[in-house]
C-alpha cells in the first residue's frame, strides 16, 4: 500500500467547501489511502499552514477565498499560470520549495470548450464576464489567453471597470479587453457567444441573483450563446434560469470545480485524475 498522505483546501468560510468529498472519492476510486481536509484559516494564521506544506505535515495545499492572491507573498516560486492571473489555488511541494499554480483557469476553458464543442475557433468572437474578483480573473484568462477570444467585455457592479480591464488587458496580450458600464447592452449581446457570471449573486448566503439577470439583454444574445454560472449551490441560480428561458445553454460551477481539483490532484500526485468519480461525487 502507498504512503498515506495529507491534503487540504484552506479558506474562511470553508464549512461549504465540496472539494473533501471531490478527492475523497478521487482516492476510494483509484484505492489510494490518502486524506482530504477542510481547513478554516484567517489571513494571520495562513502563513502557518504554508510552512506546514513545506515541513511535510500536508503534501498539497487548496487555497480559496479570501486567501488566492494573499498566498502569492507567502511561497517560494510562482507557477506561470498562478502569476498571469494574480492569484493561485493550489500549492505543490517540489524539492523543498513551495510552488503556487493556478489550476482554475484551464479549468474554466475546459468548462467552457465541454459547454461549446462546436466553436472550434474562438479568434471572431465576443464574451462577457460579470464580476472583477478572482474568479473574473480567471475567467478573462481563460477566455484570452486559454481560448483566444478577440473581445471579452466585464461588467462589475460600482460602475464599469476601467482599471480591472486595463489591468487584465496587459496580461492577456492580444485580446481586447474592454469595461462596461452594469447595465444590458443589446448591440453588444448580438455580437456576444459566451456569457460568464463571476459573482456571488445567487449563491446561498449572498443576494438573490434577481437583480443581476437584469445586466444581461438575454433576448438580444444569439441563438447560439451560451452562459456559464461559477456558482454551484444552488445548482440554477436566477442567471442560469434566465438563460435557460431565453433558449440558451447554461452550466453551473460543478464541472469547473471538479476539473481544477483534478488538474490539482495530478500535479500533487503525478496520475491521471478519475474527473468522472471526482464530478459524480459533487453532483
């Protein structure tokens, strides 16, 4: 039998997190006799569990909120997928050093490639992102730079996002990253194939989501479009019922977290990850 190891997702709140079920199914599913744990963490306490992945007490690290961008000042070396993006959701030991990556991005183009297949070129088109948080972060990346989106357009509530959009513009090299005001834009969902909702809205525990299936002129999307929601409790948010009633595609934020764990799980224990036990076990 192979050496029991520890894993962990860190983040504050955590009591909601589904990545222990994810792994551990990952585990009884290729009879490995490894841990997953969730750990709740204030910012202050976070360097701790750091120098524990590097002392050998865990032998991979999952970070969410509030701590992806927090922990880039807190490891060894920066992975190229965590430095693009500003922030990271998985810590790799690696000869002593502590390695952070990003696995979310190519997770979302993943997700988003599984949600399209037809569209096998991506450089004509258009998408919108609604948030400028990580997960928007994420989301833009994968869209430019994972994809090759000529257009990905945000929208964050408190007005249009100039500076996040400037920001995401110099990392994502030639896509065009543009800000827009929170509010539908008919002209530009004509010209729009993908709709991506990066907030919390909807989610249990935040707000209702009602209000923000107000930013979107669904009616003007074409028939082709499709929406993908980060959330994932509830499994239909207000954003995906709306897309849903409009005709549209629509996906929720289960087979995202289900692709970044797997894509975690390989880099912690270099085998193929089982994504299909891994995804049932969240459904």
């Amino acid at each position: 039998m192979s050496e029991r190891k520890r894993f962990c997702v860190v983040g504050d709140p955590i009591a909601h997190s589904k990545s222990p079920v994810m792994h551990s199914a990952a585990y009884r599913f290729l009879g490995l006799p490894h841990r997953y744990e969730a750990v709740r963490a204030t910012p202050e306490e976070l360097p701790r569990l750091v120098r524990e992945l590097r002392d050998g007490v865990w032998s991979g690290i999952n970070v969410t909120v509030p701590h992806k961008r927090r922990v880039l000042d807190l490891v060894d070396d920066v992975d190229p997928t965590a430095r693009r993006v500003g922030a990271a959701n998985t810590l790799v030991l690696s000869r002593g050093r502590v390695v952070a990556y990003n696995t979310d991005v190519a997770a979302l183009a993943l997700e988003i490639t599984d949600l399209l297949p037809e569209r096998r070129d991506w450089s004509r088109s258009r998408a919108l992102v609604l948030g400028k948080g990580g997960a928007a972060r994420s989301a833009v990346c994968a869209l430019a730079v994972q994809l090759g989106v000529s257009e990905v357009a945000v929208r964050a509530r408190g007005g249009a996002p100039e500076a996040f959009a400037r920001e995401m513009q110099d990392l994502c090299g030639e896509a065009r990253v543009v800000a827009e005001p929170w509010e539908p834009g008919p002209a530009h969902e004509a010209r729009t194939s993908l709709v991506v909702q990066c907030t919390s809205a909807g989610m249990h525990g935040a707000d209702s989501g009602e209000p923000l299936t107000q930013i979107v002129a669904w009616a003007s999307l074409p028939p082709h479009a499709a929406a993908l929601d980060v959330v994932y409790v509830p499994p239909e948010t207000p954003f995906l019922r709306a897309a849903r009633e409009h005709g549209l595609r629509g996906a929720n934020g289960l087979g995202m977290l289900a692709r970044q764990g797997a894509l975690a799980f390989e880099l912690w224990l270099g085998l193929p990850a089982p994504y299909g036990a891994m995804l049932a076990a969240i459904l």
